[in-house]
C-alpha cells in the first residue's frame, strides 16, 4: 500500500479540530483514517507538534469549517450505525427510526400541492416524537410501559401498552421545555380535534406551530441523542414559484377566517397562556419575508440575506412582527408605562366609540376568537382617554 500523503487540507482540518474541538490524537485518526487508507497515529502527533516544516506552515482550519467536517462524518457514524457494523441499543434504534419518520413529514409538508399536509404531518410527527421520548425515557431508567396494579405490563393484543406522547411529555425525564410541551400538547390537541371530522383547510393557520414542532425536533435529537442524528442539512428549501411581497395576498392571511377546530383548540390551549407563553418561539415560531433590494450585482442572485442586528432589515421585520397584548397586559402596560389607572370598561369604550378593532387600522388582530392589541391600539387608547 502506497504511503498516505495528507493534503494541506486535510493538515488544516486536523489542526481545527485539535484546536477548536481539543480532540486527541486516536479520535483525529478515526475520521481521517479507514480501510484502504490508513496511516500511524504518529503522524497526527506531528502535526499537533508542528514538527515538520510543512506541517508548521499550514493554518489550522476555522470553527465552522471544523463544524462542517464533523457534521459530514456524522452522517458515515449513522450510516455505519444503519449497515450494523457495530452493536446498537433498542433505544438507538428507536430514535434512528423517529428521524426517518419526522423527515417524512417534512418531506410531506414540503409538498405544496397537498391540501392534506399538516394533517399528515401532524400524524407522523406525533409518531416521531413517541419514538424518540420512548428512547430518551429508556436511556433514563424509565420503561415507558402503562403498568397493572400488580407492578405487571398491561398488555393489548399480547403487547405491552405503551406510554403515548400525552403522557410522556408529562415526564420530567423527558427533558422538555417548556415551549416545547405547549407546542406539542397543541398538535395532539389539533390532531384529537380535526379526526375523522374535519375538511376544513387548516394549512395557514398551523405554519407557525408546525415550524417550531419541526425546529424543536431537530434540536431535541441532535442535543439528547448526538450530532449524527443532525439532520438539517439533508432537507433542501421548497421552490416557491409566487412572489412573496409585503403588498401580495399572503400577508392577508392572518385575518382570513380560521378553521373551527383550530379556533377552538386555540381558545382552549391559548386562552390561559400568559403573553411570555404564546410568544416562545418553541411554541410557535413566525417568519416573515422581508425585501432587500441591493445594487450590487455580484449579490442579485443571493436568496436569503442575513442582516445585522440594528440595521433596516431588522426594523421592517418588527414593523411585520408586531408584539401583541391581550387586554389586561395592555391595560397593565398603559398603568406601568405612562402611570394611567384604566378600567376594563373604560379600555371597552375607547376602543368601541373609536372602531379600533378594524382590522383596515391595524391597531389590533384577532388570533382564535380573542383579540390582540399592538402598540400601536395601545398608544390611541392612551390618547383617546388622556384627552
């Protein structure tokens, strides 16, 4: 076998990772090494040492570039994982199978021309989810199975009952957010309501939340379970064939009517949340589209530019993104903020006397039959009673 010859990449690759990720010397050798081309350990010592002049002279890659190595070996641990060249638990097996299952939804939900898709991606993410909080129950100690006064199994159909989602995120051990249990106690609500009884088209109405369930996933099993079940980067953004603008018909979509069995899971679930509650983005995450027009043209074929943090992209998102106060928080917020003691009634007849809830002012929305002050609703209250 001919002598390996590592490439100035590789060399810089291995540095970052000794520099960024303190890896030792047999853990570097591991990713670079395999069957057909295998080299000494020793030489990964001398390039820690920079004991060559070669060696010595290379950079050592940057933190993101290490990251997108690690995150490319990842995938050759799952698949190794997959192929059974080593030993894996019931509970790796388990979340393993949750990833394939969730990506399936994504994939399903991807698919515009679906009239069906958050429903089905409702049902196969409840199902991902069992599998991997299953896992994480296991991997606590925890057998997830319903249990006969005895201390005995409750069996259906000769199987062992097990533990569905409701209950597990009930658990401690499960290692849920607070956001995240409201997220998903949401889907199985909406999941209990649309069920065998709904044709009503609920697609606009679940984005935020579905988008949050999708985020919190990922970020579940990558945290609980290990980078290769990262799997981020394997989705490819969906082709959105109609222009999105800020004067188009998509942003009319928040006022248009909402389904009857989302706007009573809405009543339910978010009627007692308090504002910090239902503006978690673990709960239900918003994204806008904002226009950024360039005059550089090495940029014109850019599809998502990122903007720092105070610039004008930021405020046109707040613009769009408009914090929301229910009643109370708004007469709470004109009592701590300009000392006004206002009453319900007197908060009732500003806004009735003046028609603020026209939705064609923009001073308040109805979000699943209750009403949502912005800033702006709350400064004409303030001015209508300070008058």
């Amino acid at each position: 076998m001919a002598k390996v010859i590592l490439s100035d990449q590789e060399i810089g690759l291995i540095k970052g990772l000794i520099q960024h990720r303190a890896l030792n010397d047999q853990q570097v050798l591991a990713i670079f090494s395999f069957l057909d081309r295998n080299f000494n350990h020793r030489e990964i010592g001398a390039i820690r040492k920079g004991a060559k002049a070669r060696y010595a002279g290379i950079a050592a890659a940057t933190a993101p570039e290490v990251d997108a190595l690690l995150y490319q070996y990842s995938k050759l641990a799952a698949l190794a994982e997959q192929l059974g060249f080593y030993a894996t638990t019931y509970a790796e097996a388990q979340v393993r199978k949750a990833v394939e299952i969730f990506k399936t939804a994504v994939l399903v939900y991807n698919n515009n021309i679906l009239f069906t898709r958050s429903e089905t991606f409702i049902v196969l993410s409840i199902i991902a989810w069992t599998y991997v909080l299953h896992a994480r129950l296991i991997g606590e100690g925890i057998c997830p199975v319903y249990k006969n006064a005895d201390g005995t199994s409750v069996l259906i159909d000769g199987q062992e009952k097990l533990w569905e989602l409701s209950y597990c995120i009930e658990r401690p051990e499960a290692g849920l957010s607070a956001g995240e249990i409201a997220n998903l106690k949401y889907l199985i609500a909406i999941r209990n309501a649309i069920e065998h009884r709904s044709s009503e088209d609920i697609n606009d109405a679940l984005q935020a939340k579905i988008q949050a369930n999708a985020l919190n996933f990922l970020k579940y099993a990558k945290e609980k379970f290990g980078a290769k079940y990262d799997f981020s980067h394997d989705l490819a953004f969906a082709i959105q064939l109609q222009a999105l603008t800020l004067k188009s018909p998509n942003v009319l979509k928040g006022i248009a009517p909402v389904a009857k069995a989302v706007a009573a899971v809405n009543a339910l679930l978010e009627g007692p949340m308090t504002q910090a509650e239902f503006n978690d983005p673990a709960y239900s995450f918003r994204v806008y589209v904002v226009p950024k027009v360039t005059n550089n043209a090495k940029k014109a074929d850019q599809a998502v530019t990122y903007s720092p943090v105070g610039s004008d992209v930021e405020v046109a998102i707040k613009l769009v993104e408009r914090p929301k106060y229910r009643m109370t928080d708004a007469i709470k917020k004109l009592l701590d903020d300009d000392g006004l003691t206002v009453s319900s009634y007197e908060f009732q007849q500003a806004w009735k006397l003046n028609d603020l809830k026209n939705p064609a002012k923009g001073l308040a929305v109805q979000l699943g039959g209750q009403w949502f002050w912005y800033q702006e609703g709350i400064d004409k209250i303030r001015e209508i009673i300070t008058a």
